[in-house]
C-alpha cells in the first residue's frame, strides 16, 4: 500500500472566476465602526485609510478561507502586489501569521494583517454559527416541503444576515402560481446563476432530528457551487426570490 498523500488541487480556472464573480462588497457602517470589507473565497480584506498612522491599510484575515486554496501544509499561498511591482512573491501564510511589508518605491505602508473578524461582518459575510446563534428557527424549516412564499420567506432571512442572494428556480409558473420540480441556486450580481453547494440545503430541508441534519449552514464561500450556464434575466419571477423557466401564465 503507497503511504503517498493525494496532491493538492489548486481550484480551477473556471471555479476561480466562480469564486471571482462571487465577490462580497461591505462598506463601512456607522452603527458598529466596521471597516469596508470584499471577501474573495472566504478570505476577508479590509482596505482603509487610519488617520492615526498616516497610511493606507490593508488587512487579510485568512481564518475562513475555502479550504480548496488551502495547500497540503495547512498555508495559502499570497502574493503581493502594488502598482503592478510585486512586494513579495507567493509565499505561504498560516492564519494568526502577521506579515508587514514595507516597499520603498510603493512609497506606501502595505499591512497584511490577520485578526478577528467582529460578529457583524461574521454574519454577513461568512456566517460562521449560521446555527444556534443565528436564524435558529429557520434550520430545518422546509423539511415538510416549501412553496413561493415560504421560499422568500427563509431564503429571504438567509440572504439579508450573509449578504448574499440565493433564490428558487421552478420549472414554471401558471395562473396558480409556481410548480413542477425546484432547486435552489446562488444568483450573482450579473443574474447568472450557481450550483449552491455546502450544508445549506440540508440545513433547510432536514428535520434538526434527522441523522442528516447539519449544525451549521457553513459559509457564503462553501455555497457558491460552479457557474450553471443559466441567467435568470430570461425568467419569468415574482421579483422576489422565486424564478420559472416556463412562463405558462397566459397560456
């Protein structure tokens, strides 16, 4: 028996403009002092000026990054870049590693900085305890089936606390309402459509009893699957979180 480990897989171009296209954008709120925030795959930058130190900051927390850029030694490769001059080449970091790079030439202070993320950027971005702690009532809630107005309902709660939009797609819609078969997806800010992967599927629609049942929902960065090929500019919806494929309203 070979005692050689699988290799690591870096994730692929296509599941890399996933992860690109599936970006987060946080501005800065007033009511917590969060600072403005994008999350790429799960890694968290937080770019800013400090008045304090006179510079322009820029802070990477790499605790809830996706597991698949992830190397075999538990590092994720980070390379650095400032007006097109690399600062430093790939190099590997460990979350609770601070790196500081100082470039003259950039004539700019360039902070990478892992630390905590506040409980309100956790809920929206990432969603760490999306279980007993956040939307406790809603895991498990569609175990006995859904319809259009249950969906807006849970799917609207999930969106609003992780910042995120995923939505119902039917096969149709009639003077009735929407039918047939159904599935959920991530929708992007261009309205293309994503598998929805990770635990969130379960943790809607499995009794908390259930030997399936998650604890947790997982993260925004776990649910955005590869791109589907479908848009949802072409369906027919209610304008809220349910789509159709076939249109049969006024059939």
């Amino acid at each position: 028996m070979s005692n050689e480990q699988p290799q690591h897989r870096f994730p692929s171009a296509e599941e890399c403009e996933a992860f690109n296209r599936g970006v987060l954008f946080l501005p800065q709120t007033d009511e917590d002092g969060t600072l403005p925030c994008t999350v790429t795959a799960g890694a968290m930058t937080y770019t800013y000026v400090n008045p304090r130190t006179g510079t322009l900051c820029l802070s990477i927390h790499l605790d809830s990054v996706d597991t698949s850029i992830v190397g075999p030694d538990g590092t994720v490769p980070l390379r650095v870049e400032v007006g097109g001059t690399v600062l430093h080449p790939t190099i590997g970091f460990r979350a609770a590693v601070l790196l500081r790079v100082f470039h003259a030439r950039a004539k700019t202070v360039l902070k990478a900085v892992v630390h905590s993320l506040r409980d309100r950027h956790d809920r929206r971005c990432l969603g760490h305890t999306a279980g007993p702690e956040v939307l406790a009532d809603v895991r498990g809630s569609m175990f006995d089936g859904y319809d259009a107005d249950r969906v807006n309902t849970v799917l609207g709660r999930v969106n609003e606390a992780f910042g995120i939009r995923v939505v119902c797609v039917w096969n149709y819609v009639d003077a009735f309402g929407f039918g047939g078969d159904s599935d959920f997806y991530v929708e992007d800010a261009e309205g293309r459509l994503h598998y929805l992967s990770g635990r969130l599927w379960l943790w809607l629609n499995r009794a908390p009893d259930h030997a399936d049942a998650p604890e947790a929902a997982g993260t925004p960065a776990e649910w955005f699957g590869s791109v589907t090929g479908m848009s949802v500019k072409p369906m027919a919806g209610d304008g809220r979180l349910n789509y159709a494929i076939g249109d049969l309203r006024d059939a």
